[in-house]
C-alpha cells in the first residue's frame, strides 16, 4: 500500500503544476480557467463522504479499485484534452473518484491495532510526501518537450492502472483483514472461548454482509451510505471535526500568499520561496518517520500529542507572522514542518479513535469533506485579510488555531476517556 501511494501523488504531481497553463493554452480566459479548477475541489467536497462510506459496505478492495480505474480514465481524458470541455470532464471525472490515499488510510487502519496507528499513518504519509517531492521535478522537465502535458497526463494514467495491479495482486482481503483483527484482539484482550466464539460468529457475518453488499442493488447501497452517514451526523465527532477545519484552514492560511509575503516582507525571489518550501516539504517526510517514537514518549496518547502539536504549530505561525528578517522565517518553517505533519496524523487516529473502526471509511470521507470546506474558505478569507496587512493571513490562522486549541482543551475529559479506553484494550 505504501508503494501505490507513492506513485499515487508521484503522478499527480507531475500534472497538477502543468494545468493552468494547458487550459489557457487551449484559450480559456482567466476567469473560466479559475472555475474549472476549482471543479476538482467542489468534486471532492460532495464526494469524499459518500465514496469513504461505500468503501465501508462493499469493501476495501472493490471501492479502490474502482477509484484506481476510473481516475485512469479521468487522467486518460486529460492526455486528450484537446478542447476546454473536455478538461472539464476530465477534471469532474478525477474529483469523483479520486479518493484512493482515503480509502487506503481506511484499510491500513483495518489491519493494524490502535497502538500501532499512528506509526503506521506516519509512515503512509511520508512515502506520499515523497512522491509529491519528486513529481513537479519530472513533469517541469516533460513539460519542456515537444507535447509534454499530454505525455505527462498519459504517464500519470499509466501509473494509476499500474496502481490498480498492484492492489489485485495483493495478498489481501476482507475475510483475512477481519481474522486479523480477530487474532489481535485474542492476544490482547484474553477473551474467555465463549467470547471468542461469538466474536468469530460476529465476524463471519460481518464479513458475508460485506461480500454480499457488493452485489446488492445500487439503491440499498445508497440507503446504507445515507444511513451510515446520518449516524456519523448525530454522532459526539463534532468537536473533533471542527479542529481539523480550523487547523486546515489556519495552514492553508499561512500558506495562502507564502510567496508574495516574503517578496513584499523581505525582498526575496519567488524561487528561494519555492526551495523552501520544498525544504519543508523533505522535513515532513522525516517528521512522518519519526512519529513512531515520538508516540511513545507521549505513550501513546493521540489526544496530548495533537494538543501540543496544535499549539506548537499555533506558536510557530505567530513567530513567522511576527518575524523580522528571513532567518527567523527559515526557523518556524524547519519546525512546522514537523508540527503539521504530526498533527495532521494525530487527528486522523482521533477520529478513528473517538468514532470507532466499524465506519472508519465514512469518517476518513467527512474528515476530506471538511478540509475541502477548508480549502474553498481558506482563499477567500486570505484574499480578505491581505487587504490590510501581507502579515494578515498568518494573523488569522494564529487566531483560528487558538481556537481550535480552546476547543480541545473544553472537551480534553472525552478524549482522555477515549485515550484510556484506547490504552487499557491494548
């Protein structure tokens, strides 16, 4: 799984950077070329729930799958994209269904216990930094050729089918991932043999409703996926929802107008910007290495690790915002770098945590479905806050995150049961 995320954002990134001039160059004005851009966002938004909780009763296998093939056709479409409509579908088609880091963070979350999550997670998230290091070099020199997007859009496509033989050959499927469980639960828990046989009984059904639900019509799917759904929306998640879209969108905020700030602030080229922002981008695959042992200094407590990172990362942006040369900029960047990385990984495993494993698709989906919100506020608001100040952006994200950190700290009591439940079934 590590190796198709890998080439998942490796192949994503070599065409991402290249759009905006192949839509202009097919003769789209700015303002056409905006909102067709923003079309993969708006996808994701109405999507990543829905497609999260259909992974949850067809199963892992056949849900990315299907993501994997048909996101090759969507980039299959761009390589032909010879015109501005078809961008658009192209563009529609990927929002739709390109939720395969999701649904793979769901299946890692399947096969490993709660202990091991973050480590696991941590792991996951740096081979994906990597390829999102590696691809903008690759295509920037396809891009140089002679028809390199449609080369570069072919190529991603590839790599996605290439992808979707990876996950068939894997040694893998619903009934080994439940006797996985099973067997965790059995060494940790030392369930008496009437247990342990009702929970075998437990799972031999689960697992015939999940190989069943496949070919159940399209309209009992859908009513489960509501359902599911609507059980996640009457749930106590809120709060923990509501920290990752004021954090999201307070790290979008910083950085929203990154470049142009330290233009203005500093005098400095775009180009040492995007080096450091590279530099940043290196230091958050390290940071995903090492959350293995930083959870075990915290032992294992996601909810005091995520604080800390949350308030690091609030003080971080405040020394960046506040910073008076370009040293001081290069310092916060190096350590947000980790903070973020480690916070984005904590909330996931809170989600899970708090919402339990039984619908961890659906909750990876709403988890994307809120920071998509993020992503369509977070320009707005910036384009707001840098009409009084280039500093104004990362002024609002230290106010957003402080928030963000009031709420943690009013609910810490449900997170800290959560935590010792978390502890005393491990």
């Amino acid at each position: 799984l590590f190796l198709p995320s890998f080439q998942d954002l490796f192949g994503v990134s070599m065409v991402v950077p290249l759009m905006n001039l192949h839509i202009k160059s097919l003769g789209a004005s700015h303002t056409v070329a905006g909102i067709i851009g923003s079309l993969y966002g708006i996808m994701q938004l109405f999507t990543s729930t829905f497609v999260g909780c259909w992974s949850d009763i067809v199963g892992r296998r056949y849900s990315l799958l299907a993501c994997i093939l048909l996101s090759a056709l969507g980039y299959f479409l761009l390589g032909n994209s010879t015109t501005v409509f078809l961008f658009a579908i192209s563009r529609i088609l990927v929002g739709i269904f390109k939720h395969t880091l999701s649904i793979s963070k769901a299946l890692l979350s399947d096969l490993v216990s709660e202990r091991d999550r973050p480590l696991v997670m941590g792991r996951f998230n740096a081979a994906s930094s990597v390829g999102f290091i590696l691809g903008p070099v690759v295509g920037g020199y396809l891009a140089e050729f002679k028809g390199g997007f449609y080369q570069t859009a072919f190529i991603c496509a590839s790599i996605f089918l290439l992808n979707g033989g990876l996950v068939w050959m894997l040694p893998w499927s619903e009934e080994n991932t439940s006797n996985r469980n099973h067997c965790q639960d059995k060494e940790t828990n030392s369930f008496s043999a009437k247990s342990n046989h009702e929970h075998h009984l437990k799972s031999a059904t689960s697992r015939a409703v999940t190989n069943s639900s496949f070919f159940q019509s399209p309209w009992i799917q859908v009513a489960t996926v509501l359902k599911k759904i609507k059980g996640i929306a009457c749930s106590n998640l809120w709060d923990v929802f509501l920290v990752r879209f004021l954090m999201s969108v307070a790290i979008l905020l910083y950085y929203s107008n990154f470049t142009l700030a330290l233009e203005e602030r500093f005098g400095v080229k775009p180009l040492f910007s995007g080096y450091l922002m590279s530099y940043s981008s290196a230091l958050g695959v390290l940071a995903g290495c090492l959350l293995g042992p930083i959870t075990r200094l915290y032992g294992h407590n996601t909810y005091r690790l995520l604080l800390h990172s949350s308030t690091f990362t609030c003080t971080l942006i405040l020394l960046y915002a506040s910073a008076p040369s370009i040293w001081m900029v290069i310092l916060s960047s190096t350590f947000l770098a980790f903070s973020t990385t480690i916070g984005r990984t904590c909330i996931i495993d809170l989600e899970l945590t708090v919402g339990g494993n039984e619908a961890s698709g659906t909750l990876l989906g709403v988890g994307q479905s809120v920071t998509s919100v993020g992503r369509i506020i977070a320009p707005l608001l910036s384009g707001i806050a840098q009409e009084f100040s280039p500093c104004g952006p990362p002024s609002l994200a230290v106010g957003l995150a402080l928030v963000a950190i009031g709420i943690m700290n009013a609910n810490k009591q449900k997170y800290r049961s959560h935590g010792s439940v978390k502890l005393k079934n491990q």
